[in-house]
C-alpha cells in the first residue's frame, strides 16, 4: 500500500465500539494519532472524529473500559517504566547525547521509542488528578511530554528518575502545579504558550509567517458528557474559566499551503502541533519535527499503525492531506 493511501486510510476509518453498560449504549470513536472520545449520544462526537482526521482531543482520552492487560490499568512506574528510563538514559550517555543541542537530542533520543505501542487514555486512570508515569505505551501527547522531559535531563547530564519525574510534571501541568485534574494543560496551544512562560520552549510560529487563528476554543466545555471528571460541577467551571482565558489570547498558525515553504526553517526536534477545523478545538495531532533525507518528516504516535513511528508521507504533504487539518503551530524546545 503507497503512503498516501495508507494515511487516508488510517485518517478515514473511524472505529466504533458499542459499549453496553446500565442499559445505556455509548459510543466511543478511535482517531489517527490520538484520542478515544464518547458520550451517550455518540452522533455529534462521531462526526468532530470524522472531520479531525488525525488526532487527539484535549483533556486526555477518555477510553473505552481497558482489558486487565492494557497498559492503562498498571499504575506507574512499574519495574518496566524504571527499566525503560535506565536504557533510554544509558543510551544518551553511550551516544553523548549532552553533548548535542536539545533539538538534536530529542530527534535521537525520539527515534529510540520507534516501535513502542501507542495506548490511549493512560492520564486518565479512575480516581484523582496524580502523575501518571508510563514509557510502555504512548499517545501523540505523552510521547512529546516524555521526550522533552528525557531531553533537558540528558542535556543537564541528570540521569535521575526522581529528577525526569519532576520534570515531566513541571511540562504536563500550567505552571508545573498539579493540582487537581483542570490544572492539565488539556488544551495544546496552552500547552505551548505555558512552556514559553517557563521557558521551555518558544513559540515561533508567527515568526515563521504564521497568521491569527481566530476560532473559539470550547471543545471541552460543549462535549463534556465525552469527559467523565467533567461531571464535576467545579471541573467543568474551570475549564470554561480556561477556555474564556485562551479564548483572550491571540494564537497563530502556519496554514496548510505554506508549510512545505516554511520548512527549511523548521529544526529537528522542533515540537509540531497540527492545528483542527473541528469547531472548538485547537489542536489536533501533536509530534516530533525529523529531517529524512532531506524532508521533513513528522515522528509521532498515531492510532494507525499502532505504534510510534516517522510518517511515511513529509510532514507539508500530510497535513494537505487531512482535511480535519488546517496548518501547524510549531515549538522550539529550549
């Protein structure tokens, strides 16, 4: 199967799982690259999933029930979680990774995931807000959070588990506070204007010519019946709160058409987030910017092909196309 087909169809194919459970019937749809969503009345969910294309919605994926071996339900870390760290971290001294700058260590270090299982839903285990840890199994999320934890550590020559936890924590929550399940940055374009703020990453997309993107952010907040912490009254109040602050802020994007132009600009290990025509939702597939012979590629976890891996088709020629997706913001990690 050539590439180009392999995308559409992976993008297209919308799997439906009915789930029958105190009489009620829920649907829950699978996207490319990212989430599992759901509400009882499957039909408006359905069709933002047909239109995002290729990827995740905010807020974590609310899954279907997992079986007893999915990654989700084993609370990390788990011995493997530890052992997955130490190689990763052996790996980067091996290679000298310190040595590289950041960019260049996430594009290495990033390619030693290839191959690991994409899963769904693993922030959102039952019960409170807490820091999940898990390098077994990735979404297009998790995979950028935890290369980017890896990276600075490496860089820092801090080797530590404690340290990579606290700093994973410090990416995954506004201003590095867990406190509670609306203090994750659900929202990517928040994700990105947060880690400016403490100086993670710079935004450079209006530097590369990106325009004002004007839509409303309110996915979260108009389909809470897909999140089930959204059944509190005082989550679902925050997000709106987070959603009137975003929705305050100007956020730009690189449309679609411009970026095979802008590319050349565009660095390994920059952080690419593809911007959604789905009303209310920002972003909606996240990934890993790699040069391969001489094009720039996308390295992400997407739902097809289950796994961690570098798209087949350039990163300009995969966002043309996906119709669920318009253009891309892109991070400089720091």
């Amino acid at each position: 199967m050539d590439p180009r087909t392999r995308d559409r169809l992976g993008i297209t194919v919308v799997v439906l799982a009915i789930l029958v459970g105190a009489g009620v019937i829920i649907t829950r749809v699978a996207l490319d690259g990212g989430s599992l969503i759901g509400q009882q009345d499957g039909s408006a969910m359905q069709a933002a999933a047909e239109e995002v294309g290729g990827g995740g919605l905010p807020g974590g994926a609310t899954a279907p029930p997992p079986g007893p071996d999915s990654p989700a339900l084993r609370e990390g870390p788990t011995d493997e979680d530890l052992a997955i760290f130490e190689e990763k971290m052996t790996f980067a001294r091996e290679q000298r990774l310190d040595t590289l700058p950041i960019g260049e260590i996430i594009a290495r270090l990033g390619e030693t995931f290839v191959g690991t299982p994409y899963e769904p839903g693993t922030l959102d285990p039952p019960g409170p807000e807490r820091l999940v840890i898990n390098l077994r199994a990735l979404d297009c999320v998790t995979f950028v959070e935890n290369v980017l934890a890896m990276a600075r550590l490496i860089r820092a020559r801090d080797y530590d588990f404690d340290s990579y936890v606290a700093e994973l924590e410090r990416i995954r929550y506004r201003d590095g506070v867990l406190d509670g399940y609306p203090s994750r940055l659900h929202y990517f374009s928040e994700w990105i204007s947060n880690a400016q703020e403490k100086g993670l990453v710079q935004d450079i997309t209006r530097e590369l010519g990106g325009v004002q993107d004007t839509e409303r952010i309110d996915f979260m907040s108009t389909h809470a019946d897909a999140y089930p912490q959204l059944a509190d009254p005082d989550n679902l109040a925050a997000i709106r709160a987070v959603e009137e602050r975003l929705n305050e802020r100007p956020r730009y994007y690189i449309p679609e058409d411009r970026i095979a132009a802008v590319a050349p600009q565009i660095r390994n290990g920059d952080i690419i987030a593809a911007t959604s025509t789905v009303s209310g939702l920002d972003i909606a597939h996240t990934g890993i910017a790699i040069w391969v012979d001489g094009k720039l590629h996308l390295m992400h976890a997407p739902l097809v092909g289950r796994w961690v891996e570098i798209s087949e088709l350039p990163l300009a020629e995969r966002i043309l196309d996906i119709s669920g997706q318009d253009g891309i913001m892109v991070a400089r990690p720091q």
